[in-house]
C-alpha cells in the first residue's frame, strides 16, 4: 500500500468511527446493518483494509450519511452540527415518508423563524 493509499485509508477509518460512535453504534451493530461481517469492519475501522466504493456505500447508508459527508476529511470533529444533524436523521429514518416530511417542513419553520 503506497503512503497515500494508506493515509487515505487511515482517514476514511476514523471517519467510520466517528460517525459510529457519534450514533452509539457497536461495530456489530453497524456491520450488521451494513450487510457485513463485524471482523471485516473491525478491520476497515482499523485501517487494515482498503474498502470498496460499494462497501463504502453500504456503511453509508448504514449510518445515514451520503458518500461525501464520510469522505469530507476537513470538516471532521470540528463540524459542531454534525451531532445534531445525525440525531435528526436517526430519528426520521423511523418514519414513514409522510411523517417524515411532516417533520421536515416543522424544522425548516424553525430556521425560518430563527432566521428572523
């Protein structure tokens, strides 16, 4: 693996983790809603292995975040939203479509009137 590749990968690892942690996920919980085996993302968080564009995805869509949010390496711990964004979206990912825009339309109000 060339010094680049093995930075990325290192990256991309903590990115996982972060964001795992961030939703009190088990590494077997997130493997298991990624369709995975456990080892093979204890690896990946590791930094062992090299993950795929489409494994990548799974874990993505696993945590409920888009491709570019986990490989947005700069915006990291620092993003103060990121918290609050994730508790937002774990809680609408239990709803149905119609609720869920039910809910959004109330938010978007929020920082409307906030806005103000």
């Amino acid at each position: 693996m060339t010094d680049k590749k093995r930075e990325i990968t290192k990256k991309t690892a903590d990115r996982i983790r972060y964001f795992r942690k961030l939703l009190g996920m088990s590494q077997e919980q997130l493997a298991f809603a990624a369709g995975m085996n456990p080892a093979f993302l204890g690896h990946i968080e590791q930094g062992l292995k090299c993950p795929t564009i489409d494994t990548l995805q799974k874990i993505c869509s696993a945590l409920g975040i888009s491709l570019s949010q986990l490989l947005d390496f700069d915006r990291g711990k620092g993003d103060v939203n990121a918290e609050a964004r994730m508790r937002i979206n774990r809680a609408v990912r239990r709803l149905d479509a119609e609720d869920a825009n039910r809910v959004a339309t109330i938010v978007e109000e929020i920082v409307r009137m906030k806005k103000e």
